[in-house]
C-alpha cells in the first residue's frame, strides 16, 4: 500500500493525526477497559474468569480485523475510518448495558475496529513520513496508545474518587473517543493507492517468520497485566483511590518507553534493543509473582509499560530491516501474529483461575514467554543492520 494522500498535511500534523487516531482506537477503544474490569465486577457485572473471556472477544476480533487488513487489496481509508468509528461508538454504547452477551459483541467489534484503523494509520503515517524524511515523528506515532492509556487512566482516577459505576464511566470514555475522533476524521488520508491485485506478495522470508514467533510471544506475554493490572491494584489497595493510580502510570512508562528509543535510535542496533525490551518486560511481568505487595505492582507497571510500545516499536523496525515486503502488509502479518498471543493471554487466565483460582500460574507463562521470544530474537534472526 502507497500513499497518495495528505500531500497537503505537514508531518507534525500526520503525526498528530495518527497519535489521535491511537488514543480514540487503542488508548480508549479498547485499553479502557482495564480501568473497567473492577468496576464491572464490583457492579456484579463480571467475575474474574468472565473478565477474561470478555478480553478474548476484543482480541478475537483484533486478530480476524488483523487477518483481514493482510489480505486487503483496495479501500483502505474506508476499513481506517470505518473501524474508528466503529470503534468509538460500540465504546459509548457499552453505557447503555449490562448484559454480558452485548458487552461480548462491543469488545468484539472494537477489536475489528481497532485493528483495521490501528495497521492502516500506522502504516500510511510510516510512509508519508517516511517520505517527508521524518523518522522521530514517525516513531513518535507509536507514543498514541499510552497517551490513551494516560488519559484513560488520569480520567479513571477521577470517576473513582466521584464514585461512578461502569456504565456511568463507559459514558464518559465513548464521549472522549467522540471528541478525538471528530478532531482528526476530516485529516485521515482520503485515498491510498493499492497494490496490484496480480502482483503475488513476497512470502515471509526465515527472519521475518522467526521475528512473527517473537512478536507472537510478546502478544501473549504483556496482555495479562495489560488486562488486569487494575484489578491487581485493587486486590491490594482494598480502600481508598491508590488503585487507581497505577493504568496512568502504566501509560506514562508506556510512553516513556518509545522516548527512549527515539533518543537513542542512532547509538543503538534494533536487534538487541529488542531483545532487552523483551526480557526487561518478562522480569516486569513475574514481579508480581515474586512480590506479592505494592512493591512488585509497582516494578511489574513500570517495566511491562517500559516494554509495551517500545517492543511494537523495535519489531516494526527490524521487519523493515529484514524485508522488503509492503509495509501495510508486514504490519498486518505481525499484528495477526500479536493478536493471536493476545487472544490466548485472557483464555490462560480463566484456565488459571478455574484450576488454581489464581492468575499467578498465567502470569509467570507470560513471562517465560516474554524471555523466550526474546532469545528467539537474539540467536535465530541473523543478518540484520
């Protein structure tokens, strides 16, 4: 997929426009409801193992829109605007239910959503900054999802100390969504120009199915906490709002993480930057096992966010070092590839808490994933810059 749109656009305002683009889908679409699992149990809406099968159906539905985007030969700014959209409106009409069968349907049709705007914005804000020579701003669009997370976080904090329910909170995240989603709609790309449906796309080659693995394990290595870190945090902070206080931080590290890599792009190799992201992000993820206080939430928040974007990050780059393959499509196969990892997270964690009526067993799975894909990173892909 090439770009013949925003010739008009600055890159400050594609990368603003692809940041927003985030928050609405990712940052709040779907990331908002880590805040909400809490709440939705403490409104006898859920119970932890339910928790965990209303994750997977976002994450089902981020793998088919995923899968989806690989194979898509034309209308890609109608599946971009169309599943944020989407996305922002299953988040408002989450509001009006309680029944777990729709909550189901809206986490399904946001993981589509979210998919088919976060692969094809991040893909079009790649190349058009990539050709306005951009390469800072065009890492900096992987800092949306965390901004998100902070706002959905900060506005958490606030509804808990005010004493909203779930539905009264969902309310808000879709009115926010809204608001971000109507300030960029009129600058999302009008059109794309699409690859030639008789040109057959270049097969993975050994590096990249290799990196697919890893990318794969890292799905499945940070959505455990990523899904139910605020529900950890109010396992240990029984009273008051400190629980609350942990998702904004989780996005903060989340976007302190891309800073980093941003700051030392020209000082560091992609590969063993990856690497460290991910077994940094592995020992984060144990910490909660190990330390059982605030402690080790504390250490899990800051380095599972430290690792979260940074690891999508540093694997788009070494794809794009290993392959010449069309962008969009690389992007789609490996976001399939940490969709299926997502999905099996929240399903390990019911089976967790059904057999050992704990998520600690999941938790340190998730973290041997993590070390593992990252060793698959550092001895099996070879001949990277």
């Amino acid at each position: 997929m090439s770009t013949q749109a925003s010739q008009y656009t600055g890159a400050p305002g594609v990368m603003l426009t692809g940041i927003i683009t985030l928050v609405a889908v990712m940052g709040i679409g779907r990331f908002s409801l880590t805040p909400q699992i809490p709440l939705m149990i403490e409104d006898g809406f859920l119970t932890l193992s339910s928790a965990g099968i209303l994750a997977a159906m976002n994450y089902i539905g981020y793998l088919l829109g995923a899968i989806h985007v690989s194979k898509l030969k034309r209308h890609h700014t109608f599946y971009l605007k169309t599943g944020l959209m989407a996305t922002v409106l299953v988040t408002l009409l989450s509001a009006a239910t309680s029944s777990f069968m729709l909550q189901c349907l809206f986490r399904f049709v946001s993981g589509v959503g979210g998919a088919w705007a976060l692969i094809i914005v991040t893909s079009w804000t790649q190349l058009v900054l990539a050709g306005k020579q951009a390469p800072k701003l065009s890492a900096a669009v992987f800092t949306g999802p965390g901004v998100g997370i902070t706002l959905t976080g900060v506005l958490a904090w606030a509804m808990a100390c005010l004493g909203f329910h779930a539905s009264q909170a969902w309310l808000v995240y879709g009115v926010v969504a809204t608001i971000a989603a109507l300030m960029i709609f009129t600058r999302l790309p009008k059109t794309l120009a699409t690859t030639n449906g008789k040109i057959k796309p270049e097969p993975l080659n050994r590096n990249l199915k290799l990196l697919l693995a890893a990318y794969s394990l890292a799905g499945f290595g940070y959505i455990l906490p990523a899904t139910f870190l605020s529900q950890m945090a109010h396992a240990i902070f029984t009273v008051g709002n400190q629980a609350a206080f942990f998702w904004p931080l989780f996005g903060l590290a989340a976007v302190a993480g891309v800073l980093l890599v941003i700051a030392f792009a020209a000082r560091i190799r992609t590969q063993p930057a990856l690497v460290t992201a991910m077994i940094v992000q592995g020992a984060g993820v144990a910490s909660v096992v190990f330390f059982h206080d605030a402690k080790g939430l504390l250490i899990a928040t800051l380095l599972t966010g430290l690792g979260f974007l940074s690891i999508m990050q540093l694997s788009m780059r070494l794809a794009r070092e290993v392959t010449q393959g069309a962008v969009a499509r690389t992007v789609a196969v490996l976001t399939s590839g940490y969709a299926t990892g997502q999905l099996t997270g929240p399903l390990m964690s019911s089976l967790s808490v059904t057999l050992f009526h704990s998520l600690e067993p999941a938790l340190l799975l998730a973290a041997a994933g993590l070390v593992a894909g990252g060793i698959l990173v550092l001895l099996g892909i070879k001949n990277t810059a």
